[in-house]
C-alpha cells in the first residue's frame, strides 16, 4: 500500500529547478542510482494499452490488473493534487550470470532480484526518507509507491527518462541496462520535467528469441499465461502439463530474458549488498521437504514468502521431474499424497517423468 507523509505549509522555498537538482543528488546519496522527474498526466496511452491487455486475457490469474483500472491506467486519477512524479531506480546487478544455474539440475534457479532481502522494504525506506527531505526543504505532499499499488511504473519510468521499455516489455536503459528496481514519488509541488526516453533496441529480439516457453506474441508485448516468471509465482494450481517440461529448474523468477539483453554490458553493479543473499540455487530435495512453518523460516524477510509453501513446493516438483536425476524420485514419491492438489499432482507428475 502506498505511504503517505504530509505538511500543512505550502510549496516554496528555493528555486524549482535549484529544487530538483537538490532532490537528484540527494536521491543518489540515499543509494538510488538515477532519479527523473516527469508527470502524472504523461502517459495518455497506458489506458488503452492496459485494457487491450485484460480484454485479451493476457493477465491469466492476475485480477488485481484488471481491477482499478482507472487508476492503475491514469496516474492522476490515482492521486488528482499530485503535480510531479518523481521516478528513481536503484540496480540490482547480479555479479554472475544467472544462465549458469540453469546448468544445475539438483538445484533450483531463482531470480536475481529474490535471492536477497525483499525490495519493496528496502525501496519504500529509502523513498520515504527521501520524501520527508523533500518536505523539509520544500513543504508539500507525497504518496511513494513500489509496486504495490495501481501504478504503471514502467511507462512512468520511461516518460520520465529513466529508460525505455523494451521488446521484452521490461524497463531498460543505456546507462542502467536492465537489472534495477523502480520506486515512485508523487507529490504536490511543481517540478521541472525530464524528457522521455525513446526506444533503443533497434533490429534486436535477444530477448524474445531465449524465452523458453515463447511467452512473446510479437515485440513489446508478453502473455503472462506462457511467462514463466508468472508461471512460477502468480499462477494458482497446476501449470499445464504442455509448459511443465519448459520451465527446466526455474522454481521461482526466471531472468533469460533480462540477462541476454545487450545493453547489460553497461549496467552498473549493485550498490546494496543485501539483494545478493542466500537464495541463490537452492538443493531441490531441502525445499521439497519443507513444511509450513519450515518454508516461512527459511524464506523470511524475501520476497519469495509471498507465494506460500505450497506453490513453491509444486515448482520444486516440477524441476525434480525435468531433472533427469533418478535419485530424485523418492523425494517426489514422498509427496503424492500431500494435502494440496496441486503439489501431488506435481509430485506424480516429477515422480513419472523419472520412472
């Protein structure tokens, strides 16, 4: 949920422009990598862009995209007193390439950005504190958002400069590459206004040619029915059997396409530590193990505890069975009986696979 700080003084102080160069330099000495500044009313097109995409089912079970659509589709309908929307991107470079666990069938393949602490507490703190700066420099009002609220950062981020979206519809940057997180800071007072970013892949498709499961129906746009990071995560039940086999060890993420994007090779590294944690590849027969109370333990504080034990353990069940390594099948056996469908259905299905 968005936070919000206020004061009852109105905006003033120093010069609008003086204004945003404090505001830019004292988002990087929070740890922030780039901020830019653009506002609520910038992208008119994100509407009908938003409802082509739910009318096409392309958001499979994610209702919360369809829901508050007029919100989610126009930024100052969310908020009518914001004037400025202040965008900021703070990189989580990973320090390998994280195709390397996909070579690595006894263990799980887990997204960059969730090996580590969980970016939304971190992102948020570091927007709030900047935000109550902003206040005490300038007065005004803010709301700060981190993907968690109906706020299309991506196409804000692009209208603001910070990068473009690509043919893999993530954001990306010629300075950044595409490995950061977005935050966003609305607020009331006027700001000078950064000039958009426009598109740089050119000829490429990098991206839509390494996804396994072909979830790219044409450049710049994604069927979250046939990505596996929605797959993996967002996606309640059982995965169709036809998908089962293309997720490999993938059991929560995947970042093909973000890591052969070319532009990688100007990322910057990672300033904060805490995103490179435990969770990279894990052993496949320690998660599968796991309880309720074990899966909480062991994944407290990431972001990887949202999805529950029993969803992560069907992922799991499904990499055991697209490992090929007959040692794992008593570990599947194990769980054919287990109380969730879904993860005895993966079970049998694992346990099959390596008959």
């Amino acid at each position: 949920m968005p936070s919000s700080t206020s004061d009852p003084r109105p905006a003033g102080g120093p010069d609008a422009a003086a204004l945003k160069s404090a505001l830019v330099a004292q988002a990087l000495a929070e740890g922030f990598l780039a901020a830019r500044i653009t506002t609520p009313d910038a992208i008119p097109q994100a509407a009908g862009r938003l409802a082509a995409y739910v009318g096409a089912d392309r958001h499979g079970q994610m209702g919360w995209m369809a829901e508050r659509m007029g919100w989610r589709g126009d930024p100052a309908a969310l908020w009518p007193d914001a004037r400025a929307v202040v965008m900021l991107a703070e990189t989580y470079t990973p320090g390998h390439d994280p195709r390397e666990d996909l070579e690595r069938p006894d263990r799980g393949a887990v997204s960059v950005y969730a090996q580590g602490k969980d970016y939304h507490d971190i992102v948020k703190a570091r927007l709030k504190r900047l935000g109550r700066w902003l206040i005490a420099e300038a007065g005004g009002e803010i709301k700060v958002f981190v993907d968690t609220a109906p706020v299309m950062e991506k196409p804000l981020a692009q209208a603001a400069g910070l990068g473009w979206q690509g043919k893999h519809t993530n954001l990306l940057s010629r300075d950044l590459g595409n490995w950061f997180f977005l935050g966003a800071i609305f607020t009331t007072l006027p700001l000078p206004v950064d000039a958009p970013e426009t598109d740089h892949c050119g000829s490429c498709t990098a991206c839509l040619d390494i996804c396994p499961t072909r979830a790219f129906p044409a450049p710049f746009q994604l069927d979250a029915r046939r990505c596996i990071s929605y797959l993996t995560i967002e996606h309640r039940g059982p995965v169709d059997h036809e998908l089962r086999p293309l997720l490999g060890n993938r059991i929560y993420g995947c970042d093909d396409c973000l890591a052969v994007c070319p532009w990688n090779k100007f990322a910057a590294g990672a300033r904060e530590m805490r995103y490179h944690g435990p969770h990279r590849a894990p052993p496949l027969d320690e998660l599968a193990r796991l309880d309720d109370a074990g899966f909480r333990t062991r994944f407290s504080g990431s972001p990887i505890k949202r999805i529950g034990r029993d969803r992560m353990v069907r992922n799991v069940l499904y990499a055991i069975g697209n490992s090929g390594l007959p040692r794992l099948r008593v570990v599947a056996q194990a769980l054919a009986d287990d109380p969730d469908p879904a993860v005895a259905d993966a079970a049998r299905w694992g346990a099959g696979r390596l008959a």
